[in-house]
C-alpha cells in the first residue's frame, strides 16, 4: 500500500519551498522508490483566513491518519491580531500535542560548502554537527493553569505553568540515549535545577535511566544558561543534546544560527511507537520560519524542506539508502557552487524552483 | 556619614577576586573619594559549611542595612549533594527577593583590546554594546506552586510557575526605557507571547508603558528564540534588551559569551527607591560563575569583580568620574597587554593580584 503523506504548504514562503518537496515526492514515487499518496491541508494563518481557525477538523484528521505529516512554515505579521486560540502557532502546536509528537529532532550541522557563512570563526564550526533532542508536548508549552486574570485597579496576572512528569522525561531521554548510540555516544542533559523543581525532578529521571539502561552512554548535566555559553563558546564539544520544551525552543535556535546554515536545516517530530501496529506518528518541517518578508519572489532556500523529505524517508519510511542519495544530491549541488540568496555571500543566486530542479537533477544521476 | 558596603566573597575564586575589589574600596577610602565602611559575610556553599544554611540571618540583616552588597560567587560540586532549600544558589536568590532587587543591569561589551578573544567573527563584536535588563525577582524563579509530588507507581511530578503581574512588568520596563534614554534610545522587549500567557501581557504593558510614557524611545519586540539567534548573527543592532527573569539568564549568557569578555562583565541587581529615603538597594557581582577548578591557583581574573565595584559607584552612589577613572584604567592596563589566563590567548599571563595591583597602580596616576 502507499504512504500516506500530508502536505501542510502553510504561510509565508511556505507554499513555495513546499513545491520543492513535491516534485521530489513525485519523482520518487515514479522511479518506483515507494508509492506516495499525498494529501494537502492548510495551516496557520491560510486556515485562519479560510475556516476562522488555525487548523481546521477535517485536516486533523487527515493528519491522524497520515503515515507522516510534512509541513513548511506558519506565521507573519497579517495574523498578529487574530485571538490567541486562533493565531497561527496555534495549529502547529495542536498538531504537536493531538499526534503525541513528544520527541522532536533537531540536527545542527554545519554544512562544509557553508563554513564560512557562519558568525562562528570557522574553525569552531568546521565539522560541526549535534543533534538537539527537545521535548514537544509538554512543559510551559502545554501546562495548565495557563491565563491572564484581571485583578481590578488596572493589574493582571499572566500565569504559565511549567509541568514534567517522570513517563514524559523518561520517553524523551529514552530517544537521545537511543540516538546517541549510532552517532558518538555522548548525551548532554540540560535544565536548570538549581532553580526548577521541575528541572530536579528531569535531571534525577535522566541520570536513574541511564544507570539503568544506558551506562554505556557517556552522560553530562549542564545547565541551560551555561549550555547556551557553551554553545557559542566551543560548540563541537557537544554530541547530542536532551532539554525540555522552553529551552530546547530557545537553545536549538541559537546551535542552528551558529552554523551559518539555518535555511538548511530540516526537523523531525515523532510520537511513540503504536503497540499494536509499531507505527509511529511523525510531522517533518524545516527550522526556520515563514519569512514573510521574502514570500512569493522565489528567494526562499529549499533545501530545510527537502530536507525534512530526507528525515521522513529515514525516520518514517526506513528508506536510508534513498534518503543518503538525496542528502548527497544536497551536498554534490552545493559544492558546485549553486547558493540561494540566504547563502550566496553576494554572489550568484538561484531561484527556490532552480536549486529544488538542480537537486533533483543531481539525484537523477545516481 | 560613611558609606556601608557588605562584602560576600563566597565560593570558589570568590575570595580571591573579592580581595581585589577590597584593594579598590580600601584605596578609595584613603584617598578620600569617599568613605567606605566596609563589614563581610558568608553566603553559598561558604554560608553552609559554617551555618548549614545558604546565608545566616545575620548577614541578611546586614545585606538590608547596607548601602550596597559586594557578591563574588557561589557554588561549587562540593555542595551537589546538599539539600535542596539550603543549596549555594539559594543564598543569592534570598538576596535577591528579600532586598527586592528586581532589576538585573548585565552589560555585554567587547573590549576592544579583546575583540580576537571572541568566538564570533571580529567585525561581528568589535564595537559591542548592549544592556541586558533582566527582571530578577518574578517569574519562573519564584511563583508557587514550585514542587516535586509523588504520584504513586513510581511517577512523580516537577512543577514550576511562571507569574507576572502588570506592576512588575511596568517597574522593570520603565528602568529599560530610561536606560535607553541614556544610550542609544532603543529597547528590544522580549518574551514568548506565542506559546506564553505571561509573555502575552508582558508585550502588552510594555506596549502600553511605552506608548503612555516613553514614546520617544525606539521598541521592538522580538521573541526569545529569535533574539538568541539575532544575537548570534547581528549581536551589534542591539542597544538595551528587557526580559525576563528566566530568559534573562539565558540570553544575558550567551550575550556575554559572545564579547570574549566574560571574566569581564559586571552586573548590578537593584532595587525601587525608598518613598521616604529616595535610596536603592543594590547588589553588585560579576557575570562569571565560582569557577572551582581554578579556585585558589591566583587564575582567576578580578576584572568583573573590580567593575562590580565600578557599577556600584555609579548606579548606588553617583560617584560617576571616579566611576570613569576606573573603566578608564582598566582599559588601559588592558591595552598595555596585561593578560589573566582566560584572556591571554596562549600568551604572557599575570596572576589575581597583579591584575587587581596593576589597575591600582593605574589608577593612582590621575
Ligand atoms: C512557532 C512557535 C510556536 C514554535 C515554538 O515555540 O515551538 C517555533 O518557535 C518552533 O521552535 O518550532
Ligand atoms: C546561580 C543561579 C541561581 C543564577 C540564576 O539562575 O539566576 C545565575 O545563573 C545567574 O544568572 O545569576
């Protein structure tokens, strides 16, 4: 039977770094890699602007029944009146939370052809390449109470509420310690424990299951703030990286900057594994956003979503042998010297459809 | 009358670094810039060992009495096993809250005779300038409920609570805007008003304050992700940001990390005026943690302590062309190639006290 993917364009440069996607699908059902049936939905603020909300029931129920979920970008400054429960965001965190997507992955690497696109002095990033492993469906994210109350005399109170429970911590250091196997074997748990009992509670749950399960797994606790210290500091110290939801937002944003690659960059978002049928819920998007301000003039760079078809072919698909071709296809492209204007340092640009048809080129000579 | 300085060495290099701020304040007071009457006292793992609490009563009365507090630094892995409520941190944070210190000033400056010290590229930070204003006395740090609850079945539950109310998001605002005024009339408000109900009304009361009272100051928002990346890769379009108490960590961090300078940084934690005194109270420490490693070894380099010093001048007691000549001999010993271990780049180092001496000297010359 075909895959069933679903297609989420969303807002902003959404649309057209999605075509990029498309094509690849397309082209890897008709070489007969695997059958792809693709669905497509709306997301964000193209949902808002046709059903009033971020995403409508219809969409998630064709992402509960999809075998993955791929979805560009949401978001920009036409939606920043909308009422909170329905602005954009909104639809990317139900899609979290209602698929149980607990596990998000995102790689920092430093792509070689890009060392010098980096902030970072190149040879502190030269190499480079860590895997953030970042809770999704919990933590202040999701945590009730969670509301704005009028206390009279012109005062409010904002309230989030930051909550872990041991089986949440568990599963998500369960996937880093898993991950770290095949890559060098090194996790790097972060919170902040000396002022969060919820960071106590995670740092306890990570260092019991890994004498339990893991020992031969190299394990470090650092805190967020010296974490992100450290990140800027000597990043290649790290391999993978464990963190809560909040700081796992906040410190892959900054590991993706440091790589001078952040329009490269895909993300995958996985549920548990489905005991009955061993499948596992899973939605792929690139890191970056919707950058509004480049939409719909070909500039955007495709290659974070193309990329997130590599991670679903992997993660979802077992397709390892496909999903290293099109990783080399990338690789091959860029070091002919092929750069959109994200990554052209002044230089030459290709257009959004150039790259995606010169990566597909590039594939179908393998 | 005298003023009152309560000195809290604390842990790790704290002693040593203290000893040279002790040099200052001692050489101030005998050139009669001013008189300084200084007492000290224990806090962190130093107030444990000899009080098994994080700071004694007495000194906390001393710490209100005051007209400001010297702190060095706290904690160490000698304390890693010591009950949770008595832990070095919770020394500073009884500090913090009980003297109501709810503005933290942590400036990020690059050196100029440091600019090659830092990991980002040198055009990147040579010039650096910002003003973190992080609001130090709410949010996560402090809200109840903060707890680790049983549930049975071997699962447990972490909670922390992130609370703002609208007069400690105006009171910390207003002292980012009037910085602002000082500089160069920008603020950058950051928060996660897109997952965050308390980060919700934040942009809002900042929005409103600046409107009512401060429109001639330049405001952006920016969400905290997006801020440590635009730290990463345009640090130099910030004047003052203003955040919160647990981003404030975060992002003050990384934003120190990036100047090279971080043995250098200062920082001042302050508090409202008295209605009827017109004073502040006022805490004053380096950026840089204990640093147990290199503790006792004459490594440590005293320059955030000694500019602690600095910021206490200015912002407790307006001694602002004192203040100057300090920064200013700093700087020059700085230029004249004077290097502590975390500065010399593999070059000539000098020990704690040949630094602290050496400013001294420079000092004594104007
Ligand atoms: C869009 C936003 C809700 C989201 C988040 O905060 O998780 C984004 O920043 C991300 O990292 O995927
Ligand atoms: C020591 C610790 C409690 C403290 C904090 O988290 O505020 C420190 O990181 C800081 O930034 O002053």
């Amino acid at each position: 039977a075909a895959y069933k993917l679903l297609l989420l364009p969303g807002d902003g440069i959404g649309p057209e770094i999605m075509a990029e996607a498309e094509k690849l699908v397309a082209f890897l059902s008709a070489a007969g890699v695997a059958a792809f049936e693709t669905e497509k939905g709306l997301v964000g603020g193209a949902a808002y602007d046709a059903h009033g909300v971020a995403i409508s029931e219809g969409d998630m129920a064709l992402a509960q029944s999809a075998d993955a979920v791929l979805l560009a970008a949401v978001g920009g400054p036409k939606w920043d009146g909308v009422p909170y429960d329905v602005r954009p965001e909104a639809g990317l965190l139900r899609l979290r939370k209602d698929l149980g997507l607990f596990a998000n992955l995102r790689p920092a690497i430093c792509y070689p052809a890009l060392v010098d696109a980096s902030s970072l002095k190149p040879d502190l990033v030269d190499g480079l390449d860590i895997m953030i492993v970042r809770e999704l469906t919990g933590g202040v994210y999701f945590g009730e109470p969670k509301e704005i109350t009028d206390l009279g005399n012109g005062q409010k109170r904002g309230v989030d509420t930051q909550v872990y429970e041991t089986y949440e911590i568990e599963r998500i250091a369960r996937v880093a310690f898993e991950l770290a196997r095949k890559r060098s074997n090194r996790v790097t748990s972060s919170e902040k424990s000396n002022v969060m009992k919820s960071g106590l509670l995670w740092r306890e749950v990570v260092t019991a299951l890994h004498a339990r399960d893991y020992s031969d797994v190299k394990l470090d606790h650092m805190l967020a703030d010296s974490l992100g210290m450290q990140l800027v500091r000597r990043p290649k110290q790290f391999d993978v990286i464990v963190t809560d939801n909040l700081f796992g937002d906040l410190l892959s944003d900054v590991a993706s900057m440091l790589t001078g690659s952040l329009g490269m960059l895909p993300s995958a978002s996985l549920g548990g594994e489905d005991a009955a049928t061993g499948k596992r819920k899973a939605l792929y998007e690139p890191v970056h956003g919707s950058a509004p301000d480049i939409a719909g003039k070909g500039l955007a760079n495709p290659i974070a979503m193309i990329g997130s078809v590599v991670m679903a072919l992997r993660y979802s698909f077992g397709l390892t042998a496909v999903a290293d071709a099109v990783d080399k296809a990338i690789a091959d492209v860029l070091a002919a010297g092929l750069r959109t204007a994200d990554i052209a340092a002044g230089g030459a640009t290709v257009s959004t459809s150039e790259m995606g048809d010169a990566i597909l080129a590039e594939l179908k000579k393998t």
